[in-house]
C-alpha cells in the first residue's frame, strides 16, 4: 500500500543509505521513516540487519515500517518445534523466520503490521517508544483502551495483547521492534503457534502465551494504512521532521548493498533450524502393525539442528539388529528435518534385504520417526 | 582491511613469559578479515579481564546464550564473542581488545553480570589497555562492507584507500593533520606526512585517491563504484592467495547415497545406447498438450517415455526384475513402477509412478506433475520415494546426449534420456528432412540381462516413440 512518497525523497534516501558512516551531516540529519515496498519476511528482516550494520545512527533515528505475508517468525535463541506447528506450516506453505533479536514467537500476515526503532545504543529506550505507539493509537481512536505493560506488551482492554516486542543491541546501534494486531487471522495464529511436539527438553528461550485480539475488532473501521499513517505522524512530531515515508525496496542492491547476501543468509537450514540451541526429545509412540500394536521409545539429542545421538528401542527382533544399527547410524549427524530423513531412508532401504515384510516394517518406522520432525 | 600486526617479542620485556615468541612475517596479509590460530602455545602478552559492559535500561544480568569463539582463539578488535539475552533484547557482545581468549568465566544458558568478567583475553605486551583510546588499526572490512565504522572514541575520516596507506607505511591516522573536509585525511596529508618524515619528496602513487561520483554528498559513496577505480596491486608485492581448504562431515542423505552407490557399484553394468526420431512424437505431443492443460495437467515428453517402458517391459519381464543377494533367485516384479529421477536441491531424488502398467499416458502425466511439485516442495513421502523396480533419467533437460548411468540397486536396468536435437536425417526417398533426434543410453545388470535382450527392449521402446501410432495397438 503505498502512503505519502515523493521520487525526491527516494533519491535522497539512496544518497543517506549508500554513505558510509562517517558520512552524513547536518544537512540530512533529521529521523527517517521508510517503508517496505516488499512483503517477504526474510527480505524485511534483512533491511532490519542492513540498517543495524550499515547506518551511522549517532545523530539520526529510523522508524522502519513493514508487513509479511503468512510467516511465523521465532526468537533468536528459540526453538521452531517447541513453538509451532511444523507441519502445519509446511501444509500451509507459511514461512518460518529466526530473528536477530531475542524475545518469543509471533504469527505475522498482512493483517499485522511490523515497526522497528533504530536508534544508537545509547539512545535505546523500548518503553519511549511503546508509548509513542499508543499516543498515535489514542489520537487516532481516543476511545480506545491500549496501554503499556512493564513486560513490553500492549494490551486492549486491560487484557488482549495487540503488541509483542523485541529488541537487538550491537556494538554501536540498537533496534527495537514491534507488532500490532489490526486484523490478522487469529484462527491460523492459534493454530500455528501450537506445538504438536511431545517430549522435548530444550533451554530454549520459551514464548509465553496470550489472548490476542484485533484492534479490527474493536473498531471495525481501523484499516493497517491508518495505522501505520497515525503512528508515522506521532513520531514525525516526536523527532521533529517531516511526515514523508520513504519507500524502500529490499531487492535494490543499489540502494542496499549487500542486502540479497543477508535475504539468503536468513533463510538457510543453517540460520533457521541450526542455530536451535541444543535440545532433545525424549517420547515414544505406538505402531500399528497388522493385528499388533507396538510401544516404540526414541531418545535424540540435537545440536545446531543436527541428531548428534540417537536411540530407538524397539521390541526385540521386530526389525533384524543390523538394519535397525544401520537406521540409527544414517541417523546420526543428519539434519532433524523430515525431508532428509524421508529421502535418507528410501535411500538407505536400496541396500536393505530386500524382502516385502522388511520393507514395509522399515517404512513403517521411518514414518513414525519422520513425525517427530 | 584487516591486518594482525604481529612482531617478535624478541626485543620487548614482558611480564609473563615462559617461551619463545615465534611469528611468521607473512601473517601480514592485506586481504579479507582473518582469524589466525596460532597452534603452538606462545604467551608473551598481558591477561586483560573483558568485563561485560553495561546494556542500557538498567539491567544487571544477562543469559548467555551462545559463543562465537572458544579458549585459545584470536580476536581483533569489534570481533564477536557472544551473544547474551536480557529480557526478549539479544545482545551482540564484541572484543574491545586484538588479542587471544584465555579464559571464558561463563558456560551457556548461564547468568553473567555487568561490571564482572566475561573473558579474559591476552592481548600483546606492545599494547597498552587504554580501552577508549583512539586505534590505528581499522576494524575488520570484508569486500561487502562500504561503511566507515566509527573508530572507538576518535573518528578519523579517511577512505579506505588512505587508510591503507597510512598503514602500509606504519602511520598513526591521529597523528596527520586532514586538510580535507571537516578534517578529513587525503592522501595528499598522508603523503605530506611521509615527506616531513623522510625529508624527501615521494612521488605520488598512481591513482590512489577514490574520487565520489555525487558531487552533493560530501563522503566516499559506497564500495561498488570503488571496486572499479581500485588502485592495482603493485607486482613487487607477493602474491598471496588465503583460501584455505574446507572439510565437512558427509552426513544424511549423502552418506545414504554413498552407500547406495558404492553397492549399485557391484554390480556388472553394460551399457547400449541408440538414437530415437521423436518427430513424429513432437508433432502428436504439440496437438495433446492443449487438451492436457484443460484437464489441469502439464504434459512433457515424460509420460510418454514412461509408458513406452512400461509396454517394452511386458515383453522383455526380466528387466523388471531383482536379484537377490545370494544371486541365486531372480523375482519378477509384477509392478511397472517406473522411477523418475528429479533435480531437487538436496541432490538427485528418484521417485517412482505405481504400476505404469496400468495407468494411461494422462494418469501417469497427472502422477507425475504431482510428484515434481511434491519434490520441489521438499515432500516427498516415502511411500513416493521406495518400491521403484526400474528407472529413467532425464538428464537431457539440463544437456547431454550420451550418458553411462548407473543401475539403482535393487533395479537391474536404468535409462538416460539425452536432450533433443534438431538433427538432418535421411528419410525413405534420401532426401533430407529435419528430425527431432534424441539418444538413450541404457545401462543393465549383466549377471542376468544380455545383451540382445537390451538391444531388443530398446528397438521395440524406439518403436512405440518413432510411430506412436503403434503404441495404441498394445496399450491395455
């Protein structure tokens, strides 16, 4: 949706954001406000890291705005499947992001938006901003009920969460981010953020659970461009500059240089998945096979997404030793995710003895294990 | 530019020393940002305890939750060396000081405290531990990196080209008086400096200041203009190329497939390759594909190569059969279920169409567009991806005409389809016309399959293509 810009100003905004640090003078030092022309998280959460590594902030502040399309996006140090429901996501085709900075797990759609305050380190200060956020909230709505917890949440009504935030300090800057519901799918959001993963230990930094609401619901003629246009205005007074949004797109390598570099970095297995920290899961289950019904116990530690050990105990010679050892060696060192595991064991069952009630018995655990992941 | 100054201690009284210090000269290195680990144990240096600088907000304590280096290793200065979690805000720890790790004061998931110790690092007797002072040293750039970033405490503008310079020539930035604007140093100051020094008059180098294409911007714009401009490497200086080798574990569905390959390996492969004239097959594939796409399927040449297999293998069974370990039974297969092997980005993936034999040209095109979306995907089951008994391969769809595939245990045949050329043929008349030629290279287990039953599957495979006509008259 495109809100007040002027080519001027995306000129200008190359000319700020190609110069290097030491670069800017009082001529442009006023605050920014740029907006995302894009809808991909990971390219949004690359502007975010671009600006963090790139831009002299010593005089200037950002106000970043941005919308995803369907993604969950999990905490720096947070665990995707003690958060969410994997599955679901990859039925759903919905994206799954990890963060820079810390905090829990939030559900984006277009129906949320995102705001990010760059600020430098020394200027950090969540709780300046928040209530920026709920004066434009309150100049726009007066009637509606939204304050500031000491937790860093908005809340309606005294007890809906609207926003959730998070924050990244570096060496020299800082940003601290937000969300806020105006009419996101709150069906999906529950269903999403719903971990079907039984038995996992993990030191993860765990999210804690709220009643959301919209503020959609509250006021059935908020859209997110009013939101987003009230909250510009608020901090446009605030920093005394001007209301302009400048438009950015994450895709522009002229105006970010090295922005496609961080996209791909933020959506590796690597950065996603193996930056988990390390956890185990400790379950079982039960197989159906023919008339019987099996009790399986599986034991796997994990480390940067990687099953470092793995135990499954199985009732004694349902499936010969050697291939069972076999199953558990493959197993080890390979990544915790279904589409390894599926083709590594189809792969594996080529060299298998290869006769009918093996195979079946083989696929019949494969399967199990693979809904582990 | 980074660069590791790295001197003998010979010369220096230092506090704690017990051995030798060894450097290597040519650690000097003017390339990308590298971490040098030094593998003998050299301690000449001062232990500086790291303390965990104040977050902000009033926060006394933070989690630490991971580590970018270990004991023993070398930072420089700006390097990271943790990330610690306060209160949902992740925190960036960087070294304030070059130097190597000696000691972490904290494990993960544990509770570090501003103001104590986080590390302590032996940084170089040479040094002193002024913490806020001005460096001479810019921190690590890599090629991606146009900024300047603020130089602790004391900002010396300069390009990256003067910078370099200035350290080429061991010359402290803070000492040389910029005559640039707002102060800033040209290499003109660097050069004045050098003069005064050495009481000669240098000649200047060529082409060595980055002039800013935007006259209104009053700094160096960023790198991609520079890269262009950027000053050659004089021949006299060595050439060094620090790439270093890089070993990985093979694990997963690599480590199957080595496996996979290393047992179809075993087995005694032959190969038979011939020519197809697929005008004909072109022609009918052109008038199909509309109708295909109103059913909602996507129609390659595919389901049509898959088939033709399906029909030459009810006459020539053997080729869809299994030999046992022992080698001493042969079993049948009863199923037609024909493998197609897919590019994905994991590697090559082969997922097979059920029982071709019994399936029309439209149903395995249906079959086989859900399999490659499944596979792009990255979901395919396993029921998709096991039970294969004999397998095709597409490979002229990246290029290639001959190929010498190899036989998927415990399959017994394998074909790889070349790509399709515009070739001139001879026709009946000899005259010549335009054909669509496309080469197949047949690979087979040759304990149990000889040669002329190849030869005869493939004539009879070619046929079906040449004249699909045919292929009606068998079609069940």
């Amino acid at each position: 949706m495109v809100l007040q810009a002027s080519l001027k100003n995306c000129l200008q905004l190359s000319c700020i954001l190609r110069t290097p640090k030491a670069g800017f003078r009082s001529a442009t030092s006023g605050s920014l406000i740029i907006q995302s022309t894009s809808d991909d998280v990971y390219q949004n959460l690359a502007v975010e890291d671009w600006i963090h590594d790139h831009m002299n902030l010593e005089n200037r502040q950002v106000l970043f705005l941005w919308r995803n399309s369907p993604a969950v996006v999990i905490g720096r140090h947070q665990n995707p499947w003690q958060e969410c429901n994997l599955r679901l996501l990859r039925q759903k085709n919905i994206k799954l992001a990890r963060r820079r900075s810390g905090g829990g797990t939030v559900y984006h759609d277009l129906g949320n938006i995102n705001l990010t305050f760059f600020t430098s380190r020394k200027k950090y200060e969540r709780m300046e901003n928040l209530k920026l956020v709920v004066k434009a909230l309150k100049a726009l709505r007066p009637q509606l009920d939204v304050h500031v917890t000491d937790r860093y949440d908005i809340l309606l009504d005294r007890h809906y969460k609207i926003s959730g935030t998070a924050a990244k300090l570096g060496q020299t800057t800082a940003y601290h981010h937000c969300t806020l519901l105006c009419n996101a799918d709150k069906f999906v959001l529950s269903s999403v953020l719903k971990s079907p993963y039984k038995g996992i230990k993990s030191n993860a930094t765990p999210s804690v659970p709220a009643s959301v609401k919209n503020l959609f619901e509250e006021d059935p003629s908020l859209t997110c461009e009013m939101l987003l246009d009230a909250i510009a205005e608020e901090y446009a007074t605030q920093h005394q500059t001007d209301h302009h949004i400048t438009l950015i797109n994450p895709a522009d390598e002229t105006v970010l240089p090295g922005i496609n570099n961080k996209t791909k970095e933020l959506q590796t297995w690597e950065w996603v998945y193996g930056k988990t920290p390390k956890f185990s899961v400790s379950t079982c289950f039960n197989m159906v096979y023919k008339d019987s019904v099996l009790d399986v116990k599986v034991d796997i530690d994990i480390k940067h997404g990687r099953i470092e050990v793995c135990n499954i105990d199985l009732p004694e010679q349902w499936l010969p030793p050697a291939v069972c050892s076999e199953l558990v060696k493959s197993l080890t060192g390979s990544k915790f995710c279904p589409n390894e595991t599926t083709t590594l064991t189809a792969t594996l069952l080529r060299v298998c003895p290869q006769d009918a009630e093996l195979q079946s018995r083989w696929n019949l655990l494969c399967e199990n294990m693979i809904m582990l992941m | 530019v980074c660069i590791h100054r790295v001197r003998s201690c010979s010369g220096i009284q230092f506090i704690k020393s017990k051995y030798v210090c060894v450097f290597d000269k040519s650690a000097l290195k003017f390339s990308h940002q590298q971490r040098l680990f030094r593998t003998s144990a050299v301690s000449c240096g001062q232990i500086v305890q790291f303390k965990l600088s104040d977050i902000g907000e009033g926060i006394t304590e933070v989690t630490v939750k991971e580590w970018y280096i270990k004991e023993g290793d070398s930072v420089s200065q700006f390097d990271s060396i943790c990330e610690v979690q306060s209160d949902k805000a992740s925190v960036t720890i960087t070294s304030r000081y070059d130097g190597i790790i000696r000691k972490l004061h904290y494990n993960l998931d544990e509770i570090a405290y501003v103001g104590k110790p986080l590390v302590d690092i032996e940084i170089d007797a040479s040094k002193g531990v002024s913490p806020e002072e001005d460096v001479v040293e810019t921190p690590p750039m890599s090629h991606e990196e146009h900024t300047h970033q603020e130089i602790k405490g004391h900002k010396t503008l300069a390009t990256p080209a003067v910078r370099r310079l200035a350290m080429e020539n061991n010359i402290k930035l803070s000492e040389v008086v910029g005559t640039g604007k707002d102060n800033r140093i040209l290499k003109e100051d660097i050069l004045n400096y050098l003069a005064k020094q050495t009481g000669a008059i240098l000649p200047p180098s060529p082409k060595a200041e980055i002039v800013p294409p935007l006259p209104k911007s009053e700094t160096v714009p960023a790198a991609p203009k520079d890269r262009a401009r950027k000053i050659p490497v004089p021949v006299s200086r060595p050439i060094v190329f620090s790439g270093k080798d890089k070993t990985e574990p093979i694990t997963g569905f690599h480590k199957a497939m080595v496996k996979t390959m290393s047992a179809a390996l075993k087995i005694p492969h032959f190969g038979y390759c011939d020519e197809i004239d697929l005008t004909q097959l072109v022609q009918l594939r052109e008038e199909l594909k509309p109708v295909a796409q109103i059913r909602g399927v996507k129609l390659s040449f595919m389901p049509f190569f898959i088939k033709a297999a399906s029909l030459g293998l009810l006459q020539y069974p053997i080729l869809n059969a299994s030999l046992d370990e022992s080698c001493q039974n042969v079993t049948y297969k009863a199923s037609h279920n024909i493998g197609v092997a897919m590019d994905t980005e994991q590697g090559l993936i082969v997922p097979n169409v059920k029982n071709v034999q019994v399936c029309s040209v439209f149903e395995i095109a249906s079959e086989l567009n859900r399999l490659q979306s499944l596979g792009s995907a990255g979901q395919l089951g396993t029921n998709d991806l096991s039970g294969g008994t004999f397998t095709l391969s597409n490979i002229g769809t990246i290029g290639g005409t001959y190929a010498k595939p190899v036989i998927l245990p415990p399959e017994v045949a394998i074909g790889a389809l070349g790509k399709i050329q515009v070739l001139p043929r001879f026709n009946g008349k000899g005259e010549v016309f335009k054909a669509q030629i496309m080469n197949v290279s047949w690979s087979a287990d040759h304990r149990i399959i000889d040669g002329a039953t190849m030869a005869r599957f493939s004539n009879l495979w070619k046929s079906y293509l040449e004249n699909p006509a045919s292929m009606l008259l068998d079609l069940k």
